[in-house]
C-alpha cells in the first residue's frame, strides 16, 4: 500500500513506504554512480595536479571559453566562490588567463591557454575511458533513454522548490 496517493512514485521508492528501498532510489543510484566515476577519476587527474573542481572548469571551458566567471561556475556545478579559488590555482599553474569584460569591467573572462586546453584532453580522454566502462552492456536506445529521463528529472527539479 502506498502512503503518498498522490504522487506515481512506487512504493519501494517512496520514503513513507514501509516498502521503502533505499538501493531503489534514483538519486542514491544516481549519487553511487558519480561517487564510483569520480573515484578512479579523480586519482588519474590528480597525477595532472588537478582535483574534481580544477578538471571540471577546464572541461567546460574546453567547449566554450572564454566565459565568464559566473556562467563557468553554473555550467561546472560550482559554487562560484569555489570556481574562484580554483582559477587562482589554474591561472597559477598557467592553464588559464583572465581578462576583464570589454563591454563591462565588472565581468571577468577565463580563457584556456595552451597548457590548460592540452591538459584537458588528457582528462578528457580519460573521462570517455570510465564513460565506456561505465555504460558496458547498456545499449545505445537505453543509454539515450537514461538520458532523457534524467534531463526530464533536471527540468522537473528546477521548477519551484516544495517549499
């Protein structure tokens, strides 16, 4: 018997089930996965002198750079002010620069240079790596449709909060 009427939620993924399975839920699925990928990961970008943040901001300048500072942390999943001591190191480290916004002062753009595009694509080589681990003997119609579902479930949770 489920105890939220109200909802589709089965009842081995319902917290006010007695059914409840916590190895049922998605987002604990979801967060044993990531805890797993980032695992071996975070081991192998570390022999580049990059921890998870530093690899996630080059990865993401790595498709769109320059980018500004706030639009850098959003698309990493950072907190900016993360980000921020983050591209100190970077920007030490010579991978990436940092200019003021030519049409407003206040915005600082973060481009890679050289050093840190190179260096991202060994991290990126390795990211497809575990990917493929990851994904041995799902199809590619099921991987597609884990990615929608998810994308679906990013969508829903960015509407208003439940509270």
């Amino acid at each position: 018997m489920k105890n939220n009427e109200l909802s589709n939620i089965p009842t081995e993924m319902d917290f006010l089930s007695a059914e409840h399975d916590l190895f049922a839920s998605p987002f604990y699925l979801i967060a044993h996965a990531d805890f797993h990928y980032h695992e071996d990961l975070d081991r192998a970008a570390a022999r580049y002198g990059l921890d998870r943040t530093a690899y996630r901001l080059l990865t993401t300048l790595y498709r769109k750079s320059p980018m500004n500072i706030k639009e850098l942390a959003h698309n990493a999943l950072i907190k900016r002010s993360t980000a921020t001591r983050a591209l100190i190191r970077l920007k030490e480290a010579g991978m990436v620069t940092q200019s003021n916004d030519e049409t407003d002062s206040r915005i600082v753009n973060v481009d890679l240079t050289e050093l840190g595009r190179d260096t991202d694509a060994k991290i990126l080589l390795l990211g497809d790596r575990q990917l493929a681990r990851a994904i041995e003997g799902i199809s590619e119609e099921r991987l597609r449709e884990l990615v929608a579902v998810l994308r679906q479930m990013v969508v829903n949770l960015t509407k208003l909060p439940i509270e």
